[in-house]
C-alpha cells in the first residue's frame, strides 16, 4: 500500500488559495465556474464524484478499474496544491521499469473546470534507449516516478509550462484557475504502448532488460481514477507536449469521451502523427520507418490492442496511416476545438523520428549536415499535415519557425512569448485563445520568414535552461 498524499496542512493551503483565487479569478464567470456561495461552501464541504465509473465501464477493452480503497491518501479539500495519486497494480497502471505510476493533482474549489497535462519527455524501443544510456535519446523516467516530483526542486514538472503554473509570472491563460491534473510519463511509448517487452543489451554484458509499455493502460487508470473522485468538468483541455503532445493526441477521444465535459478543447504541442501508410516511400513519407518500428515495438497493431481500441471509438481512422488520426477526430468530435503546434525548425522530434532511421542523417559528417538533412524531412512530413488541417475547420495548426531553447522544441514549453509568427503578429497565446474561448473555424497559420526568429536578442533565461537541460 502507497503513503503518498497531499503536500502540507489543507488549512493552511486552502487560506492561500483563497488568497490565490482572489488574485487570479477572471473578470466573469465561464461555464463551469461556480459562484461565491457555492465556493465558500466547497471549502467546508468539498464536491465528491458526480460522474462515478459505471459497471459496463469496468468491462471490456481497456476498463476502468478502480483504485482500491484506502491505496492513496487524497483530500478532497486539499486546495491549491499538488497531491500524488499512486495507482495499484489492480489498476493495470506500472512504469516502464515495473515500478509503481502515479499521477498528479492540483485542485481548486470554485470551478470544475479541468485541465490534464501529458507530460513529454521522449521515447525508447530498445535497450539502449529504455535503459537511458548515456548518449541517446531515450525516455523521461527509465527509474519511476517519485512522490516529490511535483516540488519546485523539479522545474521540469512543476514549472514546466503557463498551463500547469497557477502564477505564472507573465503568461496567463484561464487553465491557471481551473483543476489541474499532471499526467507523468514514464513508459516511453507517448502514452500509446501496450506490450512487455524484453529487450537484449546488444553487448551482451548485462541482463535482459524488462521493459513495460503501459502508456495506454496507465492512462485509463488516471482517468478512472479523476471519474471516481473528481466532479465532471464544465470544460476541459487535454494537452502537452512533445510524447504528451501526441499522448494527448491519441488519448483525447477515449477521455473526452469518459470524462463527459459539456466543452472540450485539445492542443498538441509538439507531438505531430504524421501521415505515412504502411509500405510507404521513406523519400515521400519519412516518418514511415519510425511507425513501423514502433507498431511493433509498443504493440500498437496487436489484436484487440491500442490501435484497434482507437478505431472502434473513431470509424473513419485509418489503422494502416497514423495521420488520418486528425480527420478522424475531427469527424467524430464536431463540437470540439482542437489544436496543433510546433516549430518548423524542431530538432528533438525530428532527430526521434529520422536520425536513427536514415544513415545519411545518423553518419554525417558535421551537425551543420545533420540538422540541414533533418529539416528537410521535417518538413515534407510538416507540409503534408498543414494539407490535412487544411480541410477540417474544427482543427487548427500554429506553425512559428524558431526559438532558441530546447532544441527549438515545444511552444508552450517555459513561456508563450517567442513563439511568435512575426509576419503575422501573432503570438502563442492568440492561438490559445483562439482554440479555447474562439467561434468558427479555429485558426490556421504558419510562418515563412526563415531569418526573423534568428535575429532576436540574447534571451539569458534560454540559455540558462539549455545548459540545465
């Protein structure tokens, strides 16, 4: 049994949240929102579940079981700090190395709005990688999740992004005043995978590493867990970025649909499914070696599993092209508002999905070559998405070229600002706004200016990062 819980006294917590929502409630109240009264009345008696798993929902593919009594220590009245949630095996949740998964939650009394964060952090499918060997690119969490990890000793979670900071120092965005959930990753399968999987270590020094791709299982149990627990949302964003971009992604139909809120908004920072059909070209679709590794690697196209658990809820996708995902959710979510960004001169993703896969990438002869030859890929796969975005008015993209930290990697990552479309004077936050509070079509722009994001000044705080990191 977990000793996880909340992170101090709630008396103490719910008085500086008070304090919180006085300084940080919007002008007027959305839907979801609850009035004065009714919020001074949540932090003597705060709301339980009104949108409890059914019994039909515990059976079938993928259920959503249930955390035994008594396994974590939540407080319902706990306001305005991070508690842990540790999942039982009972669940179907476990990190990729076996240990226990848990989850994160922040929540406040005066709305059921509801924010839940996939957290990025890479990807693996051999031993190199899954082992987080020093050198390659891997998968955030090779040893589990601690309870702590929410603490401001780990910025990377806690401070991560403007979404998941209730007082962010500059950035505002109506998700800080809402319910936040911090979904960690741990498994390296963009929350997609279920399959165990041994993986030889290819010196053959050390012992078979046992590896679980449980992203998909975990997720069920969070959301399962927030059903059994939580109030259902008046409005609700999935998001992250990078694997919690698309983990968001290909998550976001199976919990909108469980969660249940009357709004529901999705935007994928960072974490593109790019089109590439099974037997393609990798001259035409670059993305296509990657896909077919993992396909297997994770489990994806096993019977009855995530990709077949996907289409029996989405009809018109294409389990032979993982890029027909965004038509397909468009299709059976016409309410809904959705969101895709990143930059076009991203080199954490891009080196995931090609460097490995194409030797004249992984054998260059200089990194000027090697980002020059990544690039090009990335934008074949980038321009055939815009193309796919293009026709559904219900799925938005927000394509600035360049920002100098993180391997120019996930815009709403630390800030919004610079992650701007110059030529068109946008920024971040007007896409934001746009997917989230817009009427329409939600918008659609890119950036062609190859200079103007190079030519900004020193930015210290970037630099500072990306020697952190």
């Amino acid at each position: 049994m977990n000793k996880a819980g909340c992170c101090g006294p709630w008396r103490s917590g719910a008085l500086a949240g008070l304090l919180l929502l006085l300084l940080s409630a919007p002008a007027s109240a959305e839907l979801g929102d609850y009035g004065f009264w009714r919020t001074l009345g949540n932090l003597a008696s705060p709301p339980g579940a009104d949108n409890p798993v059914t019994s039909d929902q515990r059976q079938g593919a993928y259920p959503l079981l249930a955390n035994p009594d008594g396994y974590e220590n939540f407080s319902a009245g706990a306001y305005y700090q991070w508690q842990t949630i540790a999942l039982a095996p009972e669940t179907g949740a476990v990190c990729g190395n076996g240990s226990e998964y848990k989850f994160f939650v922040n929540r406040v009394p005066n709305t059921s709005n509801t924010v839940v964060y996939f957290e990025g952090g890479g990807a693996c499918w051999d031993y190199e990688s899954c082992s987080g060997q020093t050198g390659i690119r891997g998968a955030r969490n090779p040893d589990g999740i601690p309870d702590d990890y929410m603490s401001l000793l780990n910025p990377g979670a806690s401070l991560v992004s403007p979404f998941v900071v209730r007082l962010h120092p500059w950035t505002r965005v109506k998700t800080q005043n809402w319910n936040m959930v911090y979904v960690p990753y741990c498994t390296g399968d963009i929350y997609s995978g279920d399959r165990v999987a041994v993986y030889e270590d290819p010196e053959g020094e050390a012992e078979p590493l046992i590896w679980h791709h449980n992203g998909l299982r975990n997720t069920r149990a969070v959301i399962s867990w927030l059903k059994d627990n939580l109030q259902r949302p008046g409005q609700m964003l999935a998001t992250g970025c990078s694997a919690g971009g698309i983990g968001g992604l290909t998550n976001y139909h199976p919990t909108r649909r469980d969660m249940a809120p009357t709004r529901s908004f999705l935007i994928n920072d960072s974490g593109p499914a790019f089109s590439a059909p099974v037997g393609a070209d990798p001259q035409q679709y670059p993305s296509v070696l990657l896909q077919s590794f993992i396909r297997q690697s994770w489990g994806l196209d096993q019977p009855g599993g995530p990709l077949a658990y996907l289409k029996s809820g989405l009809p018109a996708l294409n389990l032979n092209d993982l890029g027909s995902l965004y038509p397909a959710l468009a299709t059976a979510l016409p309410q809904d508002r959705m969101g895709h960004t990143h930059f076009w001169r991203d080199l954490n993703y891009s080196s995931y999905s090609y460097e490995r896969f194409f030797p004249e990438i992984e054998n260059a002869p200089d990194q000027a070559t090697k980002e020059a030859l990544l690039h090009q890929k990335w934008a074949v796969d980038t321009e055939r998405l815009t193309q796919t975005l293009a026709g559904l008015d219900n799925f938005g993209y927000y394509l600035p070229m360049f920002r100098d930290v993180n391997e120019s990697h996930c815009t709403s990552i630390i800030e919004f600002a610079n992650s701007d479309i110059q030529e068109l004077g946008l920024e971040l936050g007007d896409f934001v706004n746009n997917v989230m509070n817009g009427s329409g079509a939600v918008m659609q722009a890119s950036e062609t200016d190859t200079v103007a994001d190079y030519n900004k000044p020193f930015n210290l705080l970037y630099w500072s990062l990306d020697q952190l990191l």
